[in-house]
C-alpha cells in the first residue's frame, strides 16, 4: 500500500514538474491557437568586440562555397595556416552547425542553406568572424577555420550570429552545437526549429531537390570522380555552350576552385524532337543520364537522355531550368594555365576526411568553354576522309608551348568550306570547348581545342 501511495505521489510530482517547466519555456504559447511566437535567438546573443575572451576580425566575402563553408578576405597577422604562415583569405567552417552538401553530391535542402547563407552575407553592411576561444583555431582537415560569423543586416545597428540564424531556420543539424560558448542559445535555436518543422525537421520534399533514381550531383563531383560514376545515372545542372554532333557540350562553373566543369551530353538524332526544340546554347538544364565510356575518343560523356514536355518534373526526365540565355564561360586562357598543375582538396561528407589531387587544368577543365588569344598558326592538317573530311587541325604556338585547334567542317556565311590556307602563317584568337583528343597511333592523347565556327576564329 506504502509503494502505490509513494508511486501515486511521484507521478503527481512528475506532472506538476511537466506544467512547470512549460512556463519556463522561451517559446510563448498563445492559448486561443496552441501555436507559439518563435524566438529570434540570432539576435538574442550579443558580439562583445571589446572581449579579451575571443578573437575578432572584420571580413569580406571572397567566395561563397556552401551553407557552413565561406571563404573571407581578411588581414590579421595571427590568422595563419598549418604551416604558421599569415593568410591573406580565411576559409571558414562555421561553428555548431553541419548544413546539407550541395558542392559534392548534392543533399536535400542543401541547396536552400547555400542560398540562405549567401543572402544573408551579399547584403550585410559589415561582417565579424569569431574565434570559439583564446585563439584562431584549424577543423579537423587543417585547411579551414572554425568561428563564428556575425553580420550587420544593410540598415541595422546590430549584429546577428548567422551560424544560429541558420540553426534556427531548421537549415542544419547540430555539430558541436553545446559544446561551445554559445552552445545553450544552439540548443534553443535547434529545438525551436523541431518544434516549427523548418526544413531539416519539416519531413516534406525540397522543392529544389532531385528525387528520382539517378544520384543527384554537381559538375564537379562527377568530373573528379567520373571512373566510379561509369555505367549509372546521374543527375546535375549546367548550361549548354555548344552543340555536336548528336549532342552538347555543359558546363558548370564551382566556387570554391574556381574552375569551370564540363561535360559532353549526348542524345543522338532520333531523341525526342521538342527536346531538341529547347536545348539549346544559353539554356540551363537538368541533365539526367547516364555516364558511358566512348571507347574511340578515350572519354566519358552522359547518354541516354528523356524528355517529359508534359511533365518536367518526372525525375527521369531532364528539365528546363531557365531561358535566359546564359553566355559560355570562355574562360580566358593563356597556354601556361592550359598546362599548368591544379591541386584540388575535397572532404568526405560521412567521415570528414580531405583527399588532395593533382590535374592539368585541361584535364580539370575539359568539357568546358575557354578562349585564347595571339596563338601563332605553325602548321595545318586537313581530314580527307570519313565523317570529318574537310575539317582542320590548326598547331599554334605561343611562349614556347604548342596547342591543337581542331575544327569541325567550317563554312562561311556563303556556305562554302574553309580551306586550312586560310590560316597558315597567320595569328589567331580562338575560343571553343576543351577537348581530348586520342592519337590513332600512340597509346596516350592530348587536349586541345574544340572549334564549332569559323565566327570562333579571329584571324590578327
């Protein structure tokens, strides 16, 4: 009888204790509609620059690379890498929060976090960035710091925290989060994004994210790990920048190398004819297909495309993001960067862990549009046979190096064939797409430059 009373008496404690701790909470409840007015907890912390107790520093946006991830121009003489020499930019990774991937293979709402981020930062009036402790402190892959990132909205007196703006905006999940100086107002920030069902917690599609059966991802993802992608469906987005034969050439421009990505796309000549109707140069595009190895040009490019006039958004369909007529990149290029050496870092979204990697720029770049200037014509060649008779193989040189400039069949606005004899000896500016070119008779190939008309050759 004694343990039913104490257990009666326990549970009545326990209610009580439940009640009582509903008064307490930040979030008011309105009693008429059961819902609550959130807390502004990004504005609810406050920057002490005048704190001895952390680092402080005022920045600009150099690059913005995704939701946790910006890189900002700064000049302190103690912010310094692992090798203790003073940076000039910080490449920050921002405390207590992890947003979805949209740099790599692409993650739900991660393309939301991006986007909220970069506007968050494009119109601030000022921005601090925030050490955790005494000191500028490197993540786990030596490459980046950790802080805290304040910013002035254009108009305001105040600044607010983005990293829990993003956590309260249900944008990302914990990372550390109570484990820092503002750890308890993250634990709030998270907790009200839960009970809001914001995004992350929402349980609901990403209207801006892939759903189908193909591995959604960028450009650059796909081109730095293109071996292992063989033989599946893919999904990315690209503007066109030229057609070829039964196909087009994409291409996406990544933030954080600042390289351009391409990729050749072919959808042959009996492909739904309303697709072709809209892919077209300047037109950007959700290209689902599949990555296939072309055996005779010892290259990758993605095939097997459909097209849903009906339905654009059937995830086996590739969509029309927009019409406004993007131009091609046409990155200007001089052949020393044509041959130069690239290193590319990339982490592991699960274990955190940094691979570098070395590439020519061409190799990095190939599928992608660029241009050159003052490249002296040394010697052509012209097809006399097959598919390509007619087209021509310019050898240019400049400052000691030597490129291709491989043409398809060229004609004039008269509609007659440009001849080779009307570059030999000359000087030419070129723009194109970066190619791969196999040699019949050696084991190895070389890149040059794809050229699609005779308006793309400027003659000096």
């Amino acid at each position: 009888m004694k343990k039913q009373i104490l257990s009666l008496l326990l549970l009545v404690g326990v209610v009580l204790s439940a009640f009582g701790g509903c008064g307490k909470s930040d979030n008011k409840k309105n009693s008429s509609d059961n819902s609550f007015t959130p807390v502004d907890y990004a504005a609810a912390v406050t920057l002490d620059l005048n704190s001895t107790e952390t680092k402080k520093e005022t920045a600009t946006v150099k690059t913005y690379i995704d939701g946790d991830t910006t890189h900002f121009n700064v000049s302190s003489d103690e912010i310094k890498n692992s090798e203790g020499e003073i940076l000039d930019v910080l490449k920050a990774r921002y405390l207590a929060i992890n947003t979805p991937e949209s740099t790599g293979k692409i993650e739900e709402w991660g393309k939301n976090a991006s986007n909220f981020t970069k506007e968050k930062l494009k119109t601030a009036s000022s921005i601090v960035l925030e050490t955790d402790g005494a000191n500028w402190e490197l993540d786990s892959t030596g490459g980046r710091h950790l802080v805290w990132v304040w910013y002035k909205p254009e108009g305001s007196t105040s600044y607010r925290n983005l990293n829990i703006e993003i956590l309260q905006n249900g944008l990302a999940i914990a990372s550390n989060s109570e484990g820092n100086r503002y750890g308890e107002i993250c634990g709030k920030a998270i907790e009200q994004a839960r009970q809001q069902k914001l995004h992350v917690y929402s349980g609901e599609k990403d209207p801006d994210f892939y759903y189908g059966d193909a591995q959604p991802m960028t450009l650059k993802e796909l081109r730095l790990n293109i071996d292992q992608y063989n033989g599946q469906k893919v999904a990315f987005e690209g503007v066109i920048t030229y057609l070829d034969d039964g196909g087009a050439y994409v291409e996406s421009f990544d933030e954080e190398t600042s390289v351009w990505f391409g990729m050749y796309v072919y959808y042959g000549f009996s492909v739904n004819p309303f697709l072709q109707e809209v892919f077209i140069p300047g037109n950007r595009f959700r290209i689902v297909g599949t990555v296939s190895y072309w055996e005779a040009g010892d290259s990758y490019q993605v095939s097997g495309l459909e097209y849903n006039m009906r339905n654009p958004d059937d995830p086996n369909s590739c969509k029309l993001l927009d019409e406004e007529k993007h131009d091609a990149a046409n990155v200007e290029t001089t052949l020393d960067t044509f041959y130069s050496k690239v290193e590319v870092s990339t982490e592991d979204a699960e274990t955190g862990d940094v691979t570098t990697t070395e590439h020519t720029y061409a190799a990095l770049a190939v599928g992608s549009s660029i241009s050159m200037k003052n490249l002296k014509v040394v010697e052509t060649y012209t097809t006399q046979s097959g598919d390509s008779k007619g087209a021509i193989s310019i050898t240019c040189e400049y400052g000691g190096k030597t490129i291709v400039v491989r043409t398809i069949v060229l004609k004039d606005t008269d509609g007659k064939v440009v001849t080779a004899d009307r570059f030999v000896g000359k000087t030419i500016d070129v723009t194109g797409i970066i190619d791969y070119f196999k040699l019949e008779y050696h084991e190895t190939g070389s890149h040059q430059i794809k050229v699609f008309n005779i308006s793309s050759i400027t003659i000096r």
